[in-house]
C-alpha cells in the first residue's frame, strides 16, 4: 500500500511540475517573441548592401572586412585588403526620430581618416515627395560633406530644404543622433522665454532650466519661491505628427505636480487648425488637475478624448505629446531616484503591502480563515487599502508586461513580492492566497455575497460552460501577447476600475457588471469571468490529482500555438 501511495505521490507531482513548465515556458516565448518582433523593425544589415552600389561612391570597393569600427561602422577593402573607407546607416539607433511622416535610414559614407565622403538615403518611411525634395536639393547634403563623427555630432543647424523642413531637420537629427549628439531640439532649438511662462503663471518672476532634464524649467515668484515648473514637449514629442507637422506644448505643473493649464507654442501644423485648438477652452482645460505620472499613463482611447472638432489630427496629436513628455519627465524622476539611491528604498506603500500580504498568508494558512470578525473587517481593509489607495494588483496585463519587458525589480516591490506570493504559494501550498485573501475586487464579491439576500440558480450544465470563459479569456491574452495586435489587456479585466481615476470605460464596465451579478450569484466574476483566477487555479498544486486533464492539453496545446507563432510568425 505505501508503494502505491508512493507512486501516486510521484505522479502528482510530476503532473504539477510538467503544468508549472507549461507555465513558464509560455511566458519565456511571449518574451522571445516580442524581442524578434522588435527586431524585425530593424533594417537590413550593413553587410547586405552590395558591394557594387558603393562602388559608384568607392571605385575600388571589393569586399568587407570582418572588423567594426568603435562606432559600429562597416570598413571597406580594395582588391589588396587595403580600408579605402567605411560605413555607417542612421537606423535603427535613429529610428524614432520622424520627419512628416515617417524615419529615413540614410547611409553614411567615411574616408579612411573619418570624414564624411558622401550620404545616401537607403529607406524612408516619409512622405516621398518630401524625400525627393531632399534629394534635390544638393546644398542639404553637401553641408554635411568633410566633416568628422564627433564633429558631425555637434553640428550646427543646417538649413531646411524648403516644403520638407521637417524631412531634412530629422535627416539631421538622425544623423547627430546615430554619432552620439543632438541631446536638444533641432524643430524646436529655442528656450522658453519668461514671457512662455507667465502666460501659465501670472506671478511669474523668473524661470531656472533643469540642468539634467532639459525639457523642464522650474518657475520663480518675486520672492523667490517655486510656484511651479513647466514642461514642454519638445524634443520628446517632435515625431509626433498632427495634420501635417508637431507642435511644441508647454505644460504647466503647480507645485504638486498636478496640471494647471496647457499652452502651445511654435507648431509645424496646420495654421488655421492650431487657432481652432487656441479657442477650444475645453481642450486645453482638459488635462487640468492630472498628476505628472497620471499624465504619463493616459489612455485617450479609455478616457474617451475626442479632441477639437474642426482639428482633430492636430488636438490628438498634441495630446499624445503631451502624455510621451509627461511620462518621459516622469521615467526621469524616477531615474534619478535610483541613482541617488542604489538600492530604492522601500516606501510607505511597499510596506503596507507587504503587511498585508504577510496578513493575508497567516489568515490563509491558519485556522484564523474561519474568524467571522476577519472574514469582514480584513476584505474591507483590502478594499479600501490594496484597492483604492495602493493599487497594487495581479493582472494580465501586469503579467504580459512583465514577461515581455523583463521584472521592474526597482521600481515597485511591493507589487512584485505580492505577485511572487500569488503565483509561489498555490505552486507550492495548494492554497489560492490572492484570489481568496489579497484581491480587492473578490473582497467586494465576499461581502456583496454576505449582505445579499437574493440568488438566482444556474442550470449545471450553464454553469460548466460559463466556468470555460475565464480560461477563453486567458488563452486571448496569451495570443494577443504573442502578437503585435493593438488591444490592451487592461480592457479584458477590472482592476484597473480601482484606480479610477485612469480607468477606461471598458474595464469599468467589466467591474461594475461582475459586482452587480455577483449581488445575485456568490463570486460570480471570480467564478465565470477571471482569467488570472484561471491561471492561478491552473497552478494550483494537486489541481487535478494525477490526472492529465482538458486543461493541460489547452495548455499544451496552447505552448505549441505560441511556439509556432515564435517560429513561423
């Protein structure tokens, strides 16, 4: 009997363990296949340009040789092995610097002593009569001609081609860029002025540049106090193109870093719409009152941001520049914390978080669990707490977040322990922690099912079919992780509605709807309607004993989806 009590031990475990590989081996190709869909954006390889193309350029160019340059240039050799020269493309380093409409990849053409032979324009996205106009115009180029690396790095502004300014400044901002320079603006070069700033503070003395962060200036009263700080979205944003070109915003912050107004400056774009956004109060009011990170988060899509009407291009276009400068500005902040402190320092609320976490393990593996008082006031500290205070919450697109940018180890701890929580204690305990004892919105389920008198019955046949859902739900995330299609996964769960403030209205619906059917059906949205329930549950230890059952093969089944989407997609 012990044998057989052996072996069924084994089997469970080996069971788990295969489930638990499945596991981690899809979140390694979510990884692997958002790195080579990254790569993929990538252009084609120095040595894939050949050799007859440059000989137009090098007469005597017959092969490569197998050495780079510091700079990652490719060198060029003669029939007797001899460098007559090298070269360097502008992508993918400059690939985010966008004229009117698109990045160019321009060829850089090197002596053997470093200085620029010729330019060529390999690629553009860009509007290509804006590209032929470049082309045409030979003093554009002929300006970079002779010119070291490290002094084509700092060069000076070269003039425009006129009807493609914007197509021949990013040409030269991808090529200072590639080199190691152009750290500020070459759309919009000039510093705000005092005048720039007392049109957002009218007590306005005098403005002082962020040394580090040069797209902030922090504002001064007469008596030399800080009444605020403006932001500007240039450079961040200048590939960021409305009807026909940017348009640099200043954003101003009270002290508290909350918005108090917006006003725009020089713009590239369309006269007549820019005037219509200048009589558009509601627009420019909109952003009032968001902090710098909750700026920097803004969905427009789920907080339903139209824009001007008459403008919208335009509108949206500085709206989506507002929030890459704010969320930039604010990855600054948070840049300069970490170097001042090594090793971040755990804050008020990484504590609190794991307090509760800590709580949360001895209430689920004690006999405190069946504690009527704990089973009330502990799901009301969950909800007021973890929920809209912290915030911190397991989720799909935390997770798909994760696994294809990496872990943010010095970011948020206390999120990330409470996710190794959820995901280590049922691999290893049996026990669901999170989903019983650490997630806000099955909190509000528990209690909704305390204070509810009503139910309403569902056949078993139903309600076998409806517990399918959560797991649909999660092989979706899972596909739509593993592609480069446009939906974000906050929109498929309702954690998201807690922090209300950012909250779409998809996720607020889902939230609102899974707490009002819960009222009438106990833990309905945990039961039919969560897919990192699913997950959890999936991880359960001894979920299904020994048994190799459906789950495991859509898991399998699943793993080799992915697989072949990393393979052949």
């Amino acid at each position: 009997m012990a044998s057989v009590r052996n072996s069924v031990s084994w089997r469970v475990y080996g069971v788990h363990v295969l489930r638990v590989c499945l596991f981690v081996a899809v979140l390694l190709l979510i990884h692997l296949q958002y790195k080579q869909l990254q790569a993929k954006q990538v252009p084609s390889n120095l040595e894939d340009i050949e050799i007859g193309f440059l000989q137009t350029f090098f007469p005597n160019a017959h092969e490569y040789s197998d050495t780079r340059s510091p700079s990652g240039g490719l060198p060029i050799q003669n029939e007797s092995s001899d460098t007559i020269g090298y070269i360097l493309q502008t992508s993918p380093e400059s690939s985010h610097i966008v004229g009117f409409s698109g990045p160019t990849n321009v060829l850089l053409m090197f002596t053997p002593d470093g200085e620029l032979k010729n330019l060529q324009i390999l690629a553009s996205a860009d509007t290509p009569a804006h590209i032929e106009q470049v082309i045409e115009a030979d003093h554009f180029f002929d300006a970079f001609i002779g010119y070291t690396e490290a002094e084509l790095s700092k060069l000076p502004i070269v003039d425009g081609v006129s009807g493609a300014t914007l197509t021949s400044i990013a040409i030269q901002e991808s090529i200072m860029n590639r080199l190691g320079g152009v750290t500020e603006s070459l759309k919009f070069p000039d510093p705000i002025q005092l005048e720039d700033a007392i049109r957002l503070f009218p007590n306005a003395d005098h403005i002082w540049q962020d040394s580090s962060f040069p797209s902030g200036w922090y504002v001064y009263d007469k008596n030399q106090e800080q009444i605020g700080s403006v932001l500007r979205t240039s450079p961040s944003a200048d590939s960021i193109i409305g009807y026909q070109g940017p348009t640099d915003t200043l954003i101003g912050f009270d002290i508290h870093q909350q918005v108090l107004g917006i006003r725009l400056g020089k713009t590239y774009d369309n006269e007549e719409y820019v005037e219509y956004i200048l009589k558009d109060d509601y627009f420019q009011n909109l952003f009032n009152e968001y902090s710098l990170q909750s700026l920097g988060l803004l969905d427009l899509e789920q907080a339903e941001v139209e824009g001007t009407s008459g403008a919208t291009m335009t509108s949206m276009a500085i709206a989506r520049g507002m929030i890459i400068a704010a969320h930039n500005a604010h990855q600054h902040q948070l840049d300069a914390t970490k170097k001042k402190h090594k090793w971040k320092s755990w804050s008020t609320r990484d504590i609190g978080t794991t307090i509760i976490i800590l709580v949360a393990i001895i209430i689920g593996l004690t006999r405190l669990r069946g504690q009527k008082y704990l089973r009330i006031i502990f799901p009301l500290v969950l909800i007021v707490y973890v929920g809209f205070i912290n915030g911190d919450m397991l989720s799909q697109a935390m997770i798909a977040g994760w696994a294809r940018h990496g872990i943010p180890w010095n970011v948020s701890p206390g999120l990330i322990l409470l996710s190794i929580a959820a995901c280590i204690l049922p691999i290893t305990t049996r026990n669901n922690i999170y989903c019983h004892h650490l997630c806000p919105h099955g909190a509000a389920q528990q209690l909704l099912r305390k204070i509810s008198n009503k139910r309403w019955s569902i056949s078993p046949k139903l309600s076998t079919w409806l517990k399918k859902f959560p797991g649909v739900l999660l092989i979706l995330c899972v596909l739509i992780s593993m592609t480069s299609f446009s939906f974000s996964l906050v929109d498929l769960e309702p954690f998201d509605a807690w922090v209300f403030r950012i909250a779409g209205w998809a996720t607020m619906t889902i939230a609102i709807v899974g707490l009002v059917a819960s009222f009438f059906i106990p833990m309905a949205y945990c039961k039919y309607g969560c897919p990192t329930g699913a997950l959890l549950n999936f991880l359960r230890l001894n979920a299904n004993g020994d048994r190799w059952s459906k789950s495991d093969w859509y898991a399998t089944a699943l793993l080799i989806i992915s697989l072949c989407i990393w393979q052949f997609g």
